[in-house]
C-alpha cells in the first residue's frame, strides 16, 4: 500500500507533506535562528525528485 506522500508525488504540481512538514520546520527555524541542516538536506534532496 501506498503511502499519502508516495501518492502525492506521483501527482505533477501536487503539494505534499513534505511541503508541509518540512517547509514549516525551515520557516521557523530561519525566522528563530535555528540552524536546519538536517531538515533541509532531505528536504531538498525529495524536492529535487518532483
């Protein structure tokens, strides 16, 4: 069985979890001075895969 984010990226143009997810933890870190190095890496490394 599929997962919902194995769908979602099946689906050109579909924002996904990771957007959701990920993208917060990115926003808030930045706006908090919190580095995100790990967050980022996966984040745009499945961002690359669209």
């Amino acid at each position: 069985t599929k997962t919902s984010y194995q769908r979602d990226m099946e689906i050109p143009g579909k924002q996904n979890e990771g957007e959701l997810f990920g993208g917060t933890i990115l926003r808030l870190g930045k706006e908090l001075g919190i580095r995100t190095p790990v967050t980022a890496s996966l984040y745009n490394g499945l961002k690359g895969k669209k």
